[in-house]
C-alpha cells in the first residue's frame, strides 16, 4: 500500500462526474470551483483524462503568481517558435495552426491548474481559442479568490459550464479511505479522520500518510484503526502538512495570534474574553479569513478555531509559561462572571489542572462528576486521579473512577477500583452503588456471571431498606436477562415502569443507574420472549426518561438505550426501521467516544445486516465490534464479535476463514444473549463445507435449548434458518406455534417460509418472497423466489418459472455476494433429487466420499452412485466441475478430512 502515491483514488466525487458527462458534449469549457485542498485538480485530472478517450487530444498548463508577472509565460509552452503576438490576428492564426497540428479531426482540451492566477494576456487568448473553437478549456479554481477581468470573462461565459466542489462528507470520506487503504476503516477512525481533516481531502490524505509513518495506522485483518489515542492522529502531521497550516497562521498579526492561543487552549471562549485580547476588527477578519468560527445562541456569542489542525499547531508552538500565563488569565475571566455556564465548573478545574499541575481537590471532584455526566471519561479519568492525588479518595470517588475506567475499557482495573470501594462502603447507598458498578462491569466486560451475582448477593445481605434492596433486585435482573435467564429477569423487574418517581437527591445517581441498568434489560427480555412489540413502545418510553435522567445517573449515555429499540424493531420488521435507529445510535456514541455501549451496538447491526441479506456489509460491523472489543479486552464482546465474522465469511463461501474464527472465539466466554449469533456460526461454516445435514442438527438443537430459556424470538430464528437448509419439514410445527404467540411480522413470514418450503409450494413461495422484500429480507426473498423457480419448472411451467428467477436474481444481486443452497440456480438443481443435492454439495467443497459416506451415514457405494447420477444430470464430468454447475465457491481451500 502506497498511501503517499500521487493519485489517490477518486471517490465521493460521483456528482460531478456526472456533470461532466452531462455537460462536456455541449459547452466550451468547464471550470472545477472549490476551496483549497479539496480535491480540484484530482477531478480536473479526471476530467482530462475522460476528454482523451472521447477522442480530444490532451494537454496542461499550471498558473502561478510568479507566471502571472510576465505576460504569456503560463501557456509558453503552447506557443510556436518565434510566434509575434504583437500582431494579434497572425500570432493567434498561428498558435491555432498549432494546437490543430495534423490531426485537424482531433480538437485540443487543455486543463489550466489555478485559472485564478493565469495573466490577462494568457487569459485573452484562450478566449481567442475557445470562441474559435480550437480548443476547449478545463480549469480549476480556488474560491475567495480575486479574478482579473480577463480571467473573470473567461470562464464567466455563459458556455463555460462550473463544477463545485466541497468538502467530504462523513460517507464519502468512508468511501475515500476504504479504497485508498484497499479495505474498510474502522468507524471511530473514520470518525477522527473526518473531524481532524474537516473533510478536507488534501488534509486527510497527509493525515493518513503521517499516522501510518507514525506507526499508528495499523490493520487487524478485517479493518484498518488508529492505534492509540494518545498523541492525537493532528499532532502527528506530515511536513507538507505542516507547512500548509503554518503558511496560513503565520499572515496572523500579533493581537490575532494571542486569540487563537487562547482558543487554541480553552475554545470556544465567549466572544468578550476575545476582545479582552484583541480588538474587534481584528476578529473580524479572523472570521473573515476562515481562521476563527463564532456560533450564536441568543445573546451569547462564542468563537472557536475554524479548523481542528490549527488548534494542534499552535499548542504545540506554546511555551509552558504562555501555555499557563493564558489558562490562569482564562480561570480570572470566567470567575470574575460568576462561573455560570452549564460546564464552566469543569473546565475551571481542567485549566487549573493544566497550569498548575495541581487544584483544590474539592473543585477537581466536583468537575470529575460533571465530565462523567457529560460523557467525558478521560476527563473525569484525569480530574479523578488528581483528587486522589491530593488526599481526596473516597468511597464515591472509588466508585466513580471504576465506573469511568469501565466506560474506558479499562475493565481489569474498573474492577480492582471497586472492589476496594466495596470493602470500604458502609452505608446502604454506598454498598449498593458500588455493588451495581461492579456487576456490570465483572458481567458485561468478562462475562464472569456467577462472580457478578455473588458481589450482588453479598450487597443485598448487607443492606435492609426496601428501596435498597429493590435497586439490587434490578440489578440482579440486568444480569439475568443476557444470562439466558428471560423470565427470571422479569419475575425480578416486576415493579419497574416507565412511570417510576426516582429520586434525585445525593443518592439519585445510583437509584437512577439500577433502574436504567433494569430497563435496558426488560426490553431485552420482553423481544426474547417474543413480546417484541411491547418490548419496542417501553424502549423509547425508557430512552426518553434517561435523556431527562442523564445529568443524575452515572450510567452510559442515552443513546445506548437505543441497543433494545434497535433490537425489538428487528424482530418485528421491517429491518430499515431497526437498521435506521440502530445506526443514529451508533454515530451519537461514536462523536462522543463512548466505547463500551457502541461496541454492543454494532454487533446487533450486524445481527441486523445479516438478516437483511448483506453479509459483506454485516462483517464491517462485526470486525467493528471486534476491534473495540479487543480494545477494551471484553471477552463476552469478542466472542460475540468473532461468531458474528464467522457467519458472514462462511455465507460468502469462505469455509477456511470461518473454521479460523470459530476457533479463536471458542478461547472466550460468549452470553447466552448472543446464543443465536454462536449458532449460526457453527451452521452455516458446515454450510459452507456442504454439511447441511449437519448444520441443521446444530440449529435444531441450538433453538431447542432457546426454546427451553424461553427465549423464543432466538428460537424461531435459528429454526427459520434450518428451514433454508433443508430441514424445513422437520421445524414447520413449532414455528407455528410460535407464530400464534410472537409478536411481529417475522414470526409469519419465517413460517411462510418454512411451509411453502416443505411444501415445494411455488404460489406460496412466490406470496412468501414478496413478503420477506417488504421486511427487507433480500437473500430470504431471492431464496424462496429462486426455490418457487425450480418448483416451477419441475412442474412445466417454464415462463412462470423464468419470471421467478429474474425475481431471485432481483433480489439476490443486493445481497453482497451470498452464496446459499437455496440460490443454486434452478436449471442446476431441478432434476437433483434432495439427497443427490446434499452430496454432489459436500463433494463440491472437497469432502471425499468416504467421508461424505460417514457425514450421512451411507455406504461409500451409495455416495458412489449417487454422484455418478448427479454428474449426469448436471452434464459435467466429475466432481472438479460440481462448483462451477452448482454456482458456489472454489472449494480447493476448504477440504474436509
């Protein structure tokens, strides 16, 4: 990977590409208009290059301020050997013979880089040229740059048409790294690189060479992250970089460079603390240069940095004594009017702490707590350890730091932190505050259940009060749920509702932690049980209460408490909905770097994304999960997240990489929560190998020992899928009853399947593929409408049948590359008998016969003489051309022994 190459890949520019297209054919010229570093002269380039194969010959010129001084000398190059253009009508006669040449046939394109600096007398001709029709002309320029009046009459003709190109937006700056790096970016990553480079392409391209250079950039097999957090990916610039930022800031006079220290240190500031550094013209021009921003909330004006990367340079310019002299002149300022903003009190610490390495530990306490409530954890993390630093350590800010060290990741040390405030907390509030915080953290970072239910058995044998002992009740419960324990979980959470009067006081935070904690996991177990429905209206009910919640509860940010809503719209369908949902979450908790939640969050999109049939698109979000599960060393995550890659390669025929990843999941501990995703692995990589028979056993009893947790949305999921590898007969009967009690429109839909599958039924197949389309089942639909093609046809009705596979091919072309039995072309497997299918299948991916003869319990004679038959039914020769008739994978890399 050359990630300093001089073309980067040109993507997220499909907008303009079109314009070109649209508009080449008829204007005289075109002109790519947009900021500096965007990426003009990368499309300019393009353009060029798309002109050539229309037939245009092609040339180049780049004006320069230095050019700009001496007439012509931009465009010398273009002119003949002693052309005289003091005579305008025989000079411009012969530059047009010249650009002609012999191939009169041809017309010139000519590509001007900085239009805006080309000279008058250049810009003359080229008019000269373009009304003539010699040449057409491409250019680019730089807004907020002034135009001479030839240049201006240049490209302002009303046949020169303008593209406009801006920043990268968040997607396209997806898109950009994903094909310059040669695969996907982790989300957070992609997050910091958009936010640093503000979209800017010159600048995430330089940021991206300079944290790779760095050794910061680093690929885990599936996505490429940022490393550490710390130095930021903007301390670490590229010398072209650098220069860029300083040519910028250095035009800055004196009174202005005091400001964007100050800004760059504590922004935004009120625009009154600006002025006491500088005079209000001064400002003025910072802002209208693009230096400074201000925002404006009623009669309160703020200014911060424009741009994130001049921050980063001018801190790391500051002297330790300016560093100080502007952080202790910022304290006076914001004490002097009182402290009255919402975060004032935490950032007077924070500045404090910087200047002076040291502040009153009562302050650092009370700012601690109000950068927990704002999500901030490193923060709090740092004003926490200095507190304690000074003598202030305490049951509370024991508890406090263990709670921001589990938002961290930091699980090993979250939980020696507790366990020292819960040998020390005597009162009833403390005992049980600490008590919740550390079974969260023992349960979900570890999966260590039996650990976390004994520190919640011990706190409940320590405290009397009814209210106390309700807290740990709920507690309880949110270990329970994602135990594999649904109804126990409710039987504990009996008393919670939405309603619930929760205090507020001093021990408000913990009361409202346990009830938060206990809702989360009731919706949980209401979609488990198949109340979905239910389980959906109380998770918005429970996330509109923890937004009022949030400035008392030391519990994650509210958008985590969109995991269940995401999930329960899942089971119901459609799946856009769920996906819709699921994804603001995730990008709510992404910008404000909250780890543990989002990493929950990403594997139930990737739950989410296999079930809609896009399984290169639920892998991203599984290796997501699984990067910042290693991350932050959560076992029961990475076991989840591993399981979750597993399937999705195995579905894109990849049995080799899915056997790998089923064994390095197998070294951690899963929850029973994520007991569907465990089973799907297993099934679908012998799916993968061609064991259908056995993939169905392992689905069969994975939803039999759902359906005895009374986990029943699990349950008919993983039966619906033994339906789609030929066990549909064998799981008809209690996807039925299932559907009688779930709520949702999956229930019926997985029993459609299921019946029309048993049935061969092709009407009913078809009705059933149209369903699953409008619950946004892609590879469900193209399965049962591909299946509808093959009935079809066995039965005589070739038109009906070709509609139905169009339909199938429909529907499977957005399913990413999947490769299921039930997609085997119809004109492959109309004449194979079951048997016949199953194991020219397993012989296809490699399995030899005698151990195709053990897999199934046949004789090798049997699988003999069925495969003779299955070659010539499928008109090949043997069984190295059974893949390619079969359309699924090479198999040569996932033999069976």
């Amino acid at each position: 990977m050359n990630i300093r190459s001089s073309l980067w890949p040109l993507a997220g520019r499909d907008e303009q590409l079109a314009e070109f297209d649209a508009a080449w054919s008829t204007c005289r010229g075109l002109v790519v208009s947009g900021p500096a570093g965007v990426g003009k002269t990368r499309l300019a380039e393009e353009f060029l290059a798309r002109a050539v194969r229309a037939g245009f010959r092609g040339g180049r010129a780049t004006a320069t301020a230095a050019a700009a001084e001496m007439p012509l000398a931009a465009v010398a190059h273009l002119l003949p050997p002693g052309v005289d253009l003091s005579d305008p009508v025989r000079g411009f006669a012969a530059v047009a013979r010249r650009l002609a040449g012999p191939e009169r046939d041809r017309r010139c394109v000519l590509l001007i880089d900085d239009l805006h600096l080309l000279d008058s007398a250049s810009a003359v001709l080229l008019r000269q040229l373009t009304d003539a029709g010699v040449l057409r002309l491409l250019a680019t320029v730089r807004t907020g740059q002034p135009l001479g009046a030839a240049v201006a009459a240049l490209c302002g003709d009303t046949s020169v048409h303008r593209v406009d190109v801006g920043t990268f937006t968040p997607e396209q700056t997806d898109t950009v790294l994903r094909q310059a790096l040669g695969a996907p970016a982790a989300r957070r990553t992609v997050w910091e690189l958009h936010r640093v480079s503000d979209g800017n392409a010159l600048f995430l391209r330089e940021l991206v060479a300079g944290a790779s250079a760095a050794g910061r950039l680093a690929f885990d097999g599936e996505l490429w992250s940022l490393t550490d957090p710390e130095p930021p990916v903007a301390a670490q610039l590229t010398s072209r970089l650098t220069e860029l930022v300083d040519a910028r800031l250095s035009a800055v006079p004196a009174q202005g460079r005091a400001v964007l220290e100050l800004l760059a240190l504590c922004a935004p500031v009120p625009l009154a603390d600006a002025q006491a550094l500088a005079e209000l013209p001064v400002l003025a021009d910072l802002e209208a240069t693009g230096i400074i921003r201000t925002t404006a909330d009623r009669r309160r004006t703020d200014i911060a940095l424009a741009h994130p990367l001049y921050g980063e340079r001018l801190r790391a310019g500051l002297a330790p004594l300016r560093r100080r002299q502007h952080l202790l002149a910022q304290i006076e300022r914001t004490a002097a009017r009182g402290a009255r903003r919402g975060d004032d009190r935490r950032r007077l610490a924070a500045w404090q702490l910087a200047a002076t390495g040291t502040a009153d530990p009562g302050m650092l306490l009370e700012a601690a707590a109000l950068a927990r409530h704002a999500h901030d954890y490193p923060l709090a993390a740092r004003l926490l350890r200095a507190a304690e630093a000074e003598g202030r350590r305490s049951v509370a800010s024991r508890h406090m730091l263990g709670e921001v060290l589990f938002e961290l990741g930091e699980t090993e040390e979250a939980e020696a932190v507790l366990a020292d405030a819960d040998a020390a907390a005597t009162s009833e509030a403390e005992v049980v505050a600490v008590a919740c915080a550390r079974t969260m953290n023992l349960f979900w970072a570890s999966g260590r259940t039996e650990e976390a239910l004994v520190v919640n058995a011990r706190a409940q044998a320590r405290v009397t009060g009814d209210h106390w002992l309700r807290m740990l009740r709920h507690s309880e419960a949110a270990v329970r749920i994602p135990a594999g324990q649904p109804a126990r979980g409710l039987e504990l959470l009996h008393d919670l509702r939405p309603e619930a009067d929760l205090r507020t006081d001093s021990d408000g935070a913990a009361d409202a932690a346990a009830w938060l904690a206990g809702a989360m996991m009731k919706v949980a177990a209401l979609d488990m049980t198949g109340r979905s429905a239910e389980a959906a209206a109380f998770a918005g009910t429970v996330h509109r209460h923890h937004e009022r919640l949030d400035q008392c509860s030391l519990y994650p940010h509210p958008a985590s408490q969109l995991i269940g809503l995401s999930a329960s719209l899942r089971s119901l369908g459609p799946l856009a909905r769920s996906r819709e949902v699921g994804e603001r979450a995730f990008g709510e908790l992404t910008e404000a770097d909250i780890t543990v939640p989002a990493t929950w969050l990403a594997i139930n999109l990737g739950l989410t994304e296999w079930l809609a049939g896009r399984p290169a698109t639920a892998r991203r979000w599984y290796a997501e999960a699984a990067a910042r599960a290693r991350a932050q060393r959560s076992t029961s995550a990475l076991h989840a997240a591993l399981n979750g890659l597993a399937v999705c390669v195995a579905v894109l025929g990849d049995g080799a990489a899915a056997r790998q990843l089923l064994a390095e999941a197998d070294a951690h501990t899963g929850l029973p929560l994520y007991r569907d995703t465990a089973c799907l692995a297993r099934a679908w990589t012998a799916a993968a190998q061609g064991d259908l028979t056995g993939a169905c056993r392992l689905l069969r009893d994975g939803a039999a020992a759902a359906g005895e947790a009374g986990m029943l949305t699990t349950e008919g999921l993983l039966l619906a899928e033994a339906a789609r590898l030929g066990g549909a007969r064998d799981v008809v009967g209690r996807l039925g009853e299932l559907a009688a009690t779930c709520q949702g429109a999956w229930p019926a839909a997985r029993l459609g399947l299921a019946s029309a599958l048993a049935g061969a039924d092709p009407d009913l197949l078809l009705a059933t593929a149209a369903q699953l389309r409008d619950l946004g089942a892609d590879l469900h639909a193209a399965e049962a409408a591909n299946s509808a093609s093959v009935a079809l046809r066995r039965a005589g009705r070739t038109r009906e049948a070709t509609a139905a596979a169009r339909s199938a091919a429909a529907s499977a072309a957005r399913c990413e590359g999947a490769r299921t039995p039930l997609l085997i072309p119809a004109e492959s497997t109309t004449a194979l008998s079951g048997r016949q299918r199953e194991i020219a299948l397993l012989a296809a991916n490699g399995a030899t016969n005698k151990v195709i003869a053990g897999m199934l319990s046949l004789s090798v004679r049997t699988v003999e003489n069925q495969l003779q038959r299955a070659y010539v039914t499928l008109g090949v020769a043997g069984r190295q051309d059974l893949a390619g008739a079969l359309g699924i994978a090479d198999a040569s890399r996932h033999q069976l022994t």
